[in-house]
C-alpha cells in the first residue's frame, strides 16, 4: 500500500503546485528567455523545480518520517534548489551566473550524505572472505564524486522539452526494482516518490513545454538519484551490482561522457555550455524535439532493462 501511496502522494503535490509556482515565475519574469543555445522561440517560466522540491519532501517526510535518508535529500536538497534558484533568476535577467558558487554548493550537498552515513560502504566477496570494507576516506570520496557527478549530469541533459524528467522517471523506476529486490523499502518509497514527482511534472513539461524545472530541479533530480542509489545499491554491493546504477543511470552518464570527450578534443572548456549534448546533435540530423525525446527514452529503458537483468543474474 505505501508504494502506491508513494506514487500517488508525490504526483499530487507536484501536479497541484505547478501551475501555482507558474504564476510567481510569470509575475516575477523568472523565465527562461530564447537565445542562441535555446531550442525554443518565447519565454518559458521557471520554478518547475521548486514544485518537484516540495513534491518529494513532503511526501518522504509523509510516508517514511525522519530518517538519514529523508534529512539527507532534505538538507542536501535545499542547498541544490536554493543555488539553482539563484542561477535561474540571474539567467532569466540577461545575465550569467559564476560556476565557483555552484561548484561549492553542489560539493557541500555532496558531503551531506557522506555526514549521514550514507555512502559507499566497500564491496562484498562472493566467496570467502566475505565483505571488503572500504576506507572511510575512499568510502566518503568516491560517494561525493558520484552525487557531485550526477548532480551535473542529470542538469547536462535538461536541454529539450521532457527529457530530464522522462529519464529521471525511467531512472527511478529502475532503482526502485533495485532497492525493493535487495529488501530496502525507504529506499524503494523514496525513488517511487521520484517517479511520481517526475510523471506529474512531465504532463506540465512535454512538448511544448508550459514551464521548465530549471537549474534548481535538474540538479536536484540528480542529487536524489545519486543519493537512492548509493543507499540502495552502492552501500555494500557486489562487483556486478556495481553495474547497476551505472546502467540505471545510463543516459545522463554516456552523454556527459561523450560531450566531455568532444569538449576536450575540441580543446574548449570541460564546464562551457555549446551544443555537443546528444539531444542537439539528434536534432540537427533531422529529428523533431518529440522523437530526439523519444529515442532518449527508449535508450533510458534499455539501459534499465540491462540493469534489471544484471540485478537477476546477481541474485
């Protein structure tokens, strides 16, 4: 019952904010306003983002109460959207946002879960010997290099009308599976909170989009995502398990990979913003925004499909 609630409270509060959280960022001009990098032609609002926020906290702190889980995409959370939130007015003023204030947030909102325990605990032997427990110093660097990382590459590929939500929603299901096949039941409430959230906001948020989630829910998304994994399947897990949020999150980590790739074969800036991602490149070969996001979508589940056969053939 409380997954279906999970679902069902998240989508509510997601898809009954929206249109409120619309009216403050046209009253305020919050918008993100067509240029040269923006595939569309008038003023979309903002704040998308802060109705997700909202959405999710307040169903995890409804169904699962007050754990390190729950304050940690709380806390961590808060400081992604307020950062965001900053970087979204400055845009939607004509002017560009500095990359040091959000490099420093975003690794602070990193080491949260790190604090909370919350991490990359080591890798369990299938034969003897038993678990291989990590340093603390690896432990906490490798589980803030994965949140800081997805954090990025979820905001990387928020660049065509529902794609950051489609994916995040595919990408949620497939850690669901994950977290309730190994038995973590917050774990699983909390990506299915994720993927309500995220099907509320892509009725809002598909083509042609009526408003954008913006820097604050992107990377926000990302952030819950790495964090569902890490305490889902990260924390003590197999060699081949390891495969498994990796694949889960397949679309947003093959993009930034091959966009990183081309940046410094081009020999431009690694954090610059240009049209390498893969949802441009697809347009430019002809696509239209709804089948580039088609074919996304339809990577993100085969991606999730290998994911769930690796998790089977784990166990």
């Amino acid at each position: 019952m409380i997954l279906w609630l999970a679902v069902i409270t998240s989508f509510s509060i997601v898809y009954a904010s929206v249109p409120f959280m619309k009216k403050i960022a046209l009253h305020h001009g919050i918008v993100d306003r067509p240029g040269i990098r923006k595939i569309h032609s008038l003023p979309v609002p903002l704040l998308g983002g802060t109705a997700i926020y909202v959405g999710i906290i307040i169903s995890l702190w409804l169904l699962t109460g007050e754990s390190a889980l729950t304050e940690a995409i709380t806390i961590g959370g808060l400081l992604i959207v307020a950062i965001g939130l900053l970087d979204d007015i400055t845009k939607s003023r004509g002017a560009d946002f500095p990359v040091w204030p959000r490099i420093i947030v975003y690794t602070t909102a990193s080491i949260v879960p790190v604090i909370l325990d919350i991490r990359v605990l080591g890798l369990t032997n299938p034969g003897p010997g038993g678990m291989f427990i990590f340093p603390y110093w690896l432990s906490a660097a490798a589980t803030v290099l994965w949140v800081f990382a997805l954090i990025n590459m979820i905001n990387f590929i928020d660049g065509v009308d529902g794609l950051a939500a489609g994916v995040s929603m595919i990408s949620s299901f497939t850690l669901f599976v994950a977290a309730f096949v190994k038995g973590n039941l917050d774990t699983a409430v909390l990506a299915l909170i994720v993927f309500g959230a995220c099907a509320a906001f892509l009725t809002y948020n598909f083509y042609p989009a009526r408003i954008f989630m913006g820097d604050a829910g992107a990377a926000f998304l990302g952030y819950t995502l790495a964090v569902t994994a890490v305490q889902g399947t990260f924390k003590g897990t197999t060699f081949i398990t390891t495969f498994i949020p990796f694949l889960a999150l397949g679309v947003p980590i093959m993009d930034t990979f091959v966009v990183m790739l081309r940046r410094a074969m081009e020999g431009k800036g690694l954090h610059k913003a240009d049209k390498l991602h893969t949802h441009h490149v697809l347009m430019r070969w002809g696509l239209t925004q709804i089948q580039t996001v088609s074919f996304m979508y339809l990577v993100a589940i085969v991606f999730s499909l290998l994911s769930i056969v690796v998790l089977l053939a784990a166990g």
